[in-house]
C-alpha cells in the first residue's frame, strides 16, 4: 500500500480530497490549487469533465461547451498542485476534520500510465468495436479507449469486458502495436491511501432513465431519444459528426418535439423536484437545431418555461420570436409509433382548448437529473446525510456544507443546477474547505526551481529543431526524417532529429542535454498543437536553462498528417513548409521577462449586505485583512427583513450573527458611510481614495469584490402607493413576521406576479418572486387557514427543490391562475374594495376576485448606486444594469477586468442561500490572487512607444479589456502590463504604429509569412 | 483550371479557429493540403501588411477566421 501526502504540519493536512472531477470539482480543484494547497482530484471515469464535456453547446450564449472545458481540463493537467487520481474509487474516509484518511481503488487500466503518451495507436489497432458510453451508445469506440479526443489524462484504457484477448486468450494487438510498452494485461486494482485535510463532495449526476416512464417509448421506438442523446447527436465531436440525424433511418428529422419535465416534477414516480436545466437545455436544443436547418420545425411540450437564470428569459423569448420554436402549454400522456415510418404521433390540448393530433420525426425527452447512484452508499458509509431523493443535505443558508464537519459539497450533487451555479459552488466549497486549513496553506505544495537563465542576447540565433513522430500519427503519412534533413538546411539551424515521441519523459530528458550540448538558443518543436503541449516544452527549455518565450512549435499532427492522410506526399511537404516558417520565426524570437511585484495581500469588499459580509468574513477567515466598505450607516443590506425562507431558515437572524462576527474579526475593518471616489493599479495592487463620513482616506489592496446588492422594485402600476391595501411581497413578509393580527381576519389575498419582471422594458425574471409568493402563501394559511389566496402568474418558477412548496400551496388550497403577457391584470378600487379582472386562459373568460389585500411580486433591480461604482472601477454591467461578469458559463465570479470579482444580487436576482454561496465562491477566487506574495507581470504584452503616440485614444476605444489610459502628464497613452492580456488589437489599430506587443511582432508575423512558400 | 487547387493562407484565432482546425484533426476531416495556418493570439492583430505579404509569397487566397 502506498501513502501519500501526509508530510502536513501540525493535526491538520495542507492537502484537500475532491470527490468527482466534473466542472465543479474541477473549479474547486483549480482555486484551492492556485491558493496554496495540494489536490487530490479522485474521478471513477477514465478521464475527468464529467457531463460538461458531451454537451454540445450552452444556454444562453451558445458557446461551444467542449471549447470552454478544454482549457480548464488542461490547466488542471499540468498544474503542478494538482494530482489527478483517475479511474478510482473512494472506498472509504477515516480519521478527524483536519487529517483524514481517504482509501481509494485505483481500478486496473491494463496501461501503464507513465509510458502511455495517448497517441492512439492501439485503439486504431484493436479489432473490437463497443458501444460508445461517451456518445450514450449512438456510436462506437474500441476495447481499448479514451473517452473523447481532449480526454484529460490522455491515457488509454482496456475495457476488460469486451476485450479479445480477456476473452478468448488470444488477440493482443494493442501490445504488439504500441511502440512505448505501455500495455500490460497483467495490471491489477491498487489500493492507495491519501491523507487530506478537507473533503470535497463533488460526485455529480446522472439523468433519469427514460424507460422507465413506457409510455414515451424509449427503448421500443428509435426516434425517441433523451436530451443528452441529442446532444451527442448535435456535437461536432459526436457519433454523426454534429448532422441532425434520426437513429432510424439517418434521416435529416424535418418536425422535432420536447417532452418537458421526464423524471421531474414527478410525483408519481417519486421525484417530485424540478430538474432547474430542461426549459433552458430545450429551447437551446431546438434553437441550435434551427440554426442547422432552417427547415426544422421545432415544438416544445411544457408545463411552465423555468428560464430563471441570468440571460434566460431574453434567450426564451427569442427562441420563440426570432427563431421560431413552437411552445405549446401541454403535459403529453403518451407517444405512438407507426411502425412502418417510425414517425411519432402525439396528442395534445392546444391553447384553445381542442384536441389535436400531431405528428413528428423525431420526439425528444427532457430526462431530469439524478443524483449519482453510484455515490449512494459511500455517502450513507461516510455519515453524510442525504435528501430522500439521494441529494445532499445543505445545512440551512449555507449550501456548501453538509452534516459531516470538514466535508463540503458542490455541482448537482447538492441540488439540481445549471453549470454557473455549479462551477460558483465549486469555488464556494473550495473556500470553505481552505478557510478550515488556512493555517497549513502552502505547505504541501512544490515550487519547481528553475535554473538560472541563459543571457543569449546578442548571440546569433542556433536553432534545434526536434521533429515528433507521435507513434505513426505523424510518421505513419509524413516523412519524418525527411522533415528532420530538410531542417537542417535551414539557415541558423544546427540541431535537426526526429523522435518517437517529443512528449516523452525521455525525450525531454534529451531535449535538454541537447540544448546545452549544441548551445542552442531557439527551439522549434513540430509535433501536435501548441493549444496543449507548449507549456510543456516551454517548461523543458526553462530547466535547460532558456527563457521560455526562445520557444516555437509546428503543428504537423493535428492541421497535418490527421487532415492529409491520403496526400502522404504533399503532407510531408506542407510539414516541411510548416518548419520552415516556424524556423524563420524561431530566429528573430526574443527572450522576454516577466517581472516580480509584491502582492497586497489585502481585500476590499464594496456593499455590506449579507453577500458582503460573508465575502470579507470569508477573506478573514482565510487569513487575510479585509476592508469592508458600506455606503449607508448600517450593515446588513436586504437581509435584514427576509424572515424566512419556505425551508425554515431565518436569513434575518443568521445575518445578526454575521454581522457580529464581523464586527468581532481582527482581519476585517469596516467602514460605514462609506463610498470608494477612486482606483488606481492593477491587479494584485490598487490603491483607492475611499470617503468615510466625508473624509477622505487612502487604502491599498490585492482584489476587489463587488457586493453591493440590489433593491425591490416600487411598482407604479396596480395602485401600489396610491391604496394601502396594495403591498409589496417584502412589506407582506414584514406583516406576517410579526403576526400582524389584520391578517387573521382577512378572507380574500391576491398576489400578482412579474410585476416590473419579464416586460418589454426589464425582459428578466427576477428568480424570486414565485418562491416568495408560495413561501408567504402558507405561512399566510398557517396563520390564517380559512383566507383564500390567488396567485396571478405567468410560469411558477419554483425550481429545484422549491417545487414541493408549489405542490403544498396548492394541496392547502392556494389557487394559481395563470394570465397571458399581453393581458395583464386590472386592478380597480370600488367602494373601497380592491378588484381584480384577470383574463383565464383556461376558462377563456374573465375572471373578477375581491381583494383585501393585494400584494405585488415587485422585481429586483440593480443598486442606484451600482452605477457610479461601475464607473470608479471601470466595470461592465448588463442591459438591465447588473454587472456583467467575465463569461456567463464559466466565470461567474470574476470580472475580465483581473482582481475584480462579484457576488450577491450585484449580479442579480437570487436567493439569500445563492447569495452566501457566490460571496465564498468570490472569496476563493479572490484567495488565487491574496495567496501569492508575489505576482509577477509582463511577458507577450503590449508596450507603447511614448514618442509615437499622440494620444488619438484609438487604441482606448478598441481595447476590449479597458486597459490603454491616458497619462495626462506625458499625454501619452500608458499600458498597464499587468492588465493587459495581449491579444494585440491596439497594435493593429494604433495608426502611428506605437503599440508593440511583446512576441508578436510585426517582423516576427512577416517572417513567417514570407517562409510561406 | 480543373486541377487548381489553390494555396490558402489561414490566418486565424488562438482561441476559436486554431481550435477548431485542431478539432478537425481529431476528427480526421480531411481537406487539401496547401492550406498553411498562423496562429494570431487574436485576429485583430492582423495587419493589412501580413495579407499582402502572403500573397506576395504565393499565396492565391487568404482566409481569416476569428
């Protein structure tokens, strides 16, 4: 038995365990890495990226979901803190919070990880042809198998089951053909034991098996298929490389339909939860569809369109305005096949209330989310508790933290959620499990030190080049020697060869004994993509002792022989080409330094609401001194009168308690009356004039997060402000909290909802109201039991685990009466008493009811003051005036603008839970950056010739990172080399040319551009 | 003109066609060969020069795709 990583000090181990290495454990990997601690990411699969990485594309910005997680998949790959312990399972934790134990089956791969370098061969080799799990079975794979193309790590693995040569003894082709010996039949499972201060709970999900509700026909019918199918259908990387075909005939479907809500909302099949992602996975699906083919027709069978996400309710509304997706109002009781086609019939009751019977090509199930079964009865082994549905347990507002002291949770395995709120919660679990060992940060993990550096300015340039067989991947089309011959011809070249594999241990080895032996001062590789191997050969130079950016590669694998298989010729040509460019570059490459500077290991945290609050206490709690600025005189923000929650929860009190604890924390100072005039630095170094009770003060700081909330909307409409009777949703709250007695005596309430949500002017749901109204409905019949109550709504968005509160509503009697946008409600007072006209779809009348009370679900806006912070930072915010963070899907706590982050209904509308959650998780991204006590800055960056510029600000308006300023003393424009990212479009645009950036230059670009030919 | 196959110059993104020209490759797509790509960090650093350039090295069409 091997034991690793129990060298911590003290009781407590700098190390932290993540269960599940989809995108949540990969973000909570990646920041507690990045923040001084060791990781073990455990995944069961072969390689990690979980479900993200068979999505095809993602709501509501339809991005490609595989071009998002690659670059994630291979940071977490080289990260130096990160160990990524794959196709193994968690057998069992032991030990106290602080130093556990954790046991776990490395399950036989039958390769030897250390010499596979993923090239494929076997695989190209083997005879047996399996069902592909990755594509849910539409394609096939070999017996020996990585599970998609970007598969991180990169390692084959033996499926014994299907196997040959496990089988029948006989067969073996893998050994024979793979050239590094990694194939070893005689593997065994290997028990292992890591030590681990904290636990990561990320296990994920799976989705609800469609055979299960036989009246759709999955499994019977062909062309009915699950959502996830469909995304494997739609991906270019998919069985049908992303053209829309039915699995019947591979037929182009011309009418496509969703069944919403398969496995949710359930009650019958006991899952009575919303699934939060089908609405959304749906429209987006017949969105992409139409995209491919005009011609789809596309029809969206639903019970309510739960589009609560931030961007959704715009992405809905021009699904269904600009691209025409059908959405019909129907729960569909069954589908029929006819045989002979395999087309689907399907009946329905249209909006006019008439049955109709429709038939379609292709019939789509959105299946629901599961919690992973697989994880059942570990987590009942390791004492965490579970929800009856397998999910696991939260402990009130603070979602990430389960009933097991240090154990933390994130991703759909706490609850069913969409990939921001995943990935949120992996930083937010991360903080919470470093917050626990942040007096053993840093002492599990290895810095590399690197030798010094070789001066080799004013040398003539020696180039090595060192050509990449990659098995036959290359060598099988191109004539590799040749390559390697024809380099040597080239002109500062002193070095050509040709290998294996570039990538190997050995040949890195080599690598670097040759470029000391031949004193060469460039290096080109030509070999497979930079996009995933320059960081490792920029590494190999800088322990041979060159500045990395002496460094150029050739793409002759991926953008060669793979897409010139049959030319062989012309392909070792083009390759020859390739070198000869990447040469002519390599000689004019200079070597470039990226400079120190010390980290104010400080935070700044703007808004004292609950989510700025729990940002500066997080911070604090970390370690490191925070500065907590409130506008107005008292902390606590919105919390302060939010009761309680529809799941017990007193927001209210945990917030007195907050506040307390930040009052009491020596790390954090709080200044009330308090608003930042100014900010200067960069990342990493601000600097801020802030005012407090009118005086100034200068504070320094590493990072910023913006918290600084939201308010509720004072409806202008049904009489709200004009009769006392209309109340907002919080002013009932604030009633029913202190058991107003006149609510024990009314007989008739109504609630309209959507008030200043989802119109033409704010087209956003405020994610809350709907909750809020159930949550205020009951607790207005507990106290009131004979009142009738009447909700006015467009889509109950009660999602989640929220959905059973809808159902209790509406088994108390609470009555949903649904209205249509453009017939909204008339309010009248007669006589003194409020009157109610809805238009009932249902019945296609009108309804009248009397009110006593009317109370309004009034929306959630940005802060007033949100603006002018906005601008003192120099922060983007959306239409709807919330801030905008730096990519919908992926980076939902960070601004683009580095060392700004943001959290709380800054970003916009959600729950008090969702709140605390964001303000860890931008905490734990703000620990990357306060973990570091250097940072350093520089390296392929733009730098601007003072004499040159005369300061026309073009480069200003085009630079999409808000960089360029002017220096109004010099009036030059100065770059901040931090900032700056080096994308480069200000050396285009600049007219004068004074822009440079670093690594690109024009004569570097020319270069190889004129070695076209 | 049948068999002309022109020489194209791709000049292209890190970020989105680098990765999809490398995706192809995955993928086995196969399309000609006297097709030859730069990788710009990002597109907006192409200058007017590097096209004219390119044609003036033999090029007979540039793409850029970013």
């Amino acid at each position: 038995m091997e034991t690793k990583g129990n060298l911590g000090t003290g009781n407590k181990i700098g190390a932290i365990a993540v269960i599940g290495g989809g995108i949540s454990g990969i973000q909570a990997s990646l920041d507690a890495a990045n923040s001084g601690f060791k990781v073990f990411l455990i995944e069961s699969n072969t390689s990690i990226g979980g479900v993200m990485a068979q999505l095809d594309k993602t709501f509501p910005t339809n991005d490609c979901s595989t071009c998002m997680i690659s670059p994630k998949l291979i940071e977490v790959a080289k990260h130096p803190n990160i160990e990524i312990i794959s196709y193994a399972d968690v057998l069992d934790i032991s030990g106290p919070p602080g130093n556990f134990s954790v046991k776990i089956k490395k399950k036989a791969r039958y390769v030897d990880e250390n010499k596979c370098v993923g090239c494929g061969i076997c695989a190209s080799k083997c005879p047996k042809k399996v069902p592909d799990a990755f594509n849910r079975g539409l394609g096939k794979r070999k017996a020996i198998y990585v599970s998609f193309p970007q598969a991180v790590p990169l390692i084959y693995t033996i499926d014994k089951e299907n196997c040959i040569y496990f089988k029948n003894g006989r067969c073996r082709a893998c050994e024979k053909f793979c050239e590094n010996n990694a194939i070893d039949f005689a593997q065994q499972d290997e028990i292992i034991e890591i030590g681990a201060g904290t636990i990561i709970l990320a296990p994920g999900f799976e989705t609800f098996d469609a055979s299960i509700r036989g009246e759709y026909g999955y499994g019977r019918y062909p062309n009915v298929i699950t959502s996830i199918e469909y995304e494997r259908i739609l991906s270019a990387g998919g069985p049908s490389q992303g053209h829309i075909q039915r699995p019947s005939d591979s037929q182009v479907p011309k009418r496509i339909a969703w069944i919403q809500c398969v496995g949710s909302r359930d009650a019958s099949m006991g899952r009575g939860y919303c699934s939060y992602v089908c609405c959304m996975y749906a429209i987006k699906q017949a969105v992409i569809s139409k995209e491919h083919d005009r011609e789809i027709d596309t029809c969206i069978f639903y019970i309510d369109i739960r589009a609560q996400g931030k961007g959704f309710d715009r992405y809905f509304e021009r699904a269904r305005s600009e691209s025409g997706v059908r959405f019909v109002r129907s729960m569909i009781s069954r589908v029929v096949e006819n045989p002979i086609s395999h087309n689907l019939e399907i009946n329905y009751i249209d909006e006019s209330g008439e049955i109709r019977t429709e038939e379609f090509d292709m019939v789509i199930l959105s299946v629901g989310l599961s919690p992973n079964q697989a994880f059942q009865d570990l987590a009942r082994k390791l004492e965490v508790e579970l929800n009856q549905f397998g999910f696991c347990e939260s402990r009130g507002l603070e979602l990430v933290s389960t009933s097991r002291p240090g154990f933390f949770v994130c991703g759909v395995f706490q609850s069913p959620k969409d990939i921001p709120e995943t990935v949120l919660q992996g930083s937010s679990a991360a903080a919470e499990a470093m917050g626990f060992l942040a007096d053993v940060r840093g002492t599990m993990v290895a810095e590399e030190v690197y030798p010094e550096e070789r001066d080799v300015r004013g040398e003539e340039p020696r180039i090595g080049v060192f050509v990449c067989h990659c098995g036959i991947n290359i060598a099988g089309v191109v004539d590799v020697k040749a390559v390697s011959e024809f380099a040597k011809t080239l002109s500062h070249v002193v070095f050509a060869d040709n290998y294996l594999f570039a990538c190997s241990t050995d040949t890195q080895e080599e690598m670097k004994k040759i470029i000391k032996e031949h004193k060469l001062n460039r290096v080109v590789v030509a070999s497979c993509s930079p996009r995933t191997h320059e960081p490792l050969f920029q590494d190999t130079l800088r322990e041979a002792g060159l500045n990395k950016y002496l460094f150029e590669m050739a793409n002759i694998r991926d953008q060669n022989s793979w897409v010139h298989a049959n030319e062989k010729e012309n392909a070792t040509e083009k390759a020859k080409d390739l070198v000869r460019m990447s040469v002519a570059r390599a000689a004019l490459l200079e070597p470039l330094h990226e400079v120190p500077f010390n980290v104010v290991q400080k935070g700044l945290v703007v808004g004292g609401g609950l989510a700025g609050l729990t940002a500066a206490l997080t911070l604090a709690e970390q370690g490191y001194e925070t500065y907590l600025i409130e506008r107005s005189a008292d902390l606590g923000g919105n919390a302060r009168t939010l009761y309680y929650t529809e799941e017990g929860a007193r927001p209210s009190e945990y917030l007195k308690d907050l506040v307390q604890k930040v009052k009491d924390n020596r790390f954090i100072r709080v200044y009330t009356n308090a608003e930042v005039i100014d900010c200067s630095g960069h990342v990493g170094r601000f600097t801020s004039t802030i005012s407090v009770n009118g005086k100034k003060e200068e504070i320094s700081y590493g990072v910023a997060i913006v918290a600084t909330g939201g308010e509720e909307y004072k409806p202008k409409e049904y009489l709200y402000g004009e009769n006392n009777k209309v109340l907002t949703q919080r002013e009932l709250e604030e009633r029913l909290a202190s058991c107003d007695e006149g609510l024990k005596n009314i007989k008739d309430l109504v609630m309209i909802q959507c008030v200043g949500s989802r119109d033409d002017e704010h087209p956003y749901c405020s994610r809350v109201c709907c909750t809020e109204a159930v949550k205020n409905a009951l607790k207005l019949k507990e106290l009131n039991p004979k009142v009738n109550i009447y909700v006015l709504y467009r889509d109950i968005r009660t999602f989640g685990f929220k959905e059973f509160y809808y159902k209790k509503a509406r088994e108390n009697g609470v009555r949903f009466i649904r209205y249509e946008a453009d017939k909204k409600p008339q309010v009248r007072e007669v006589d003194g008493i409020l009157q109610i006209v809805v238009y009932d779809p249902n019945l296609r009348s009108d309804i009248e009811l009397k009110a006593d009370i009317l109370t309004l679900s009034a929306a959630i806006r940005p802060h007033s003051d949100s603006k002018s912070l906005a601008t003192v930072f120099k922060l983007p915010c959306d239409q709807d005036g919330f801030f905008l963070e730096a990519h919908l899907k992926l980076r939902p706590l960070d601004f683009t603008n580095a060392g700004f982050f943001l959290c709380g209904l800054a970003h916009g509308p959600k729950f008090a839970d969702e709140s605390v959650a964001q303000a860890k998780g931008a905490a734990s991204r703000a620990c990357t950056i306060l973990s570091k006590a250097q940072m350093y800055v520089g390296g392929a960056v733009a730098q601007v010739d003072g004499s040159r510029c005369v300061a026309c600000l073009t480069c200003v308006r085009t630079c999409p990172y808000n960089v360029p300023r002017l220096d109004e003393e010099e009036g030059v424009i100065y770059i901040d080399t931090a900032a700056c990212q080096g994308c480069g479009n200000c050396a285009t645009a600049c007219p004068r040319g004074a822009v440079v950036v670093a690594h690109n230059t024009d004569e570097q670009f020319l270069a190889k551009i004129t070695a076209l030919y | 003109m049948e068999d002309f196959q022109p020489k194209i110059e791709a000049f292209v993104c890190t970020y989105c066609t680098y990765t999809a020209a490398d995706m192809a490759g995955s993928q086995r797509l196969q399309y000609p060969s006297t097709v030859r790509v730069v990788k710009y960090l990002c597109t907006g650093k192409v200058e007017i020069v590097h096209i004219l350039k390119a044609f003036e090295a033999g090029a007979d069409a540039v793409f850029v795709g970013g």
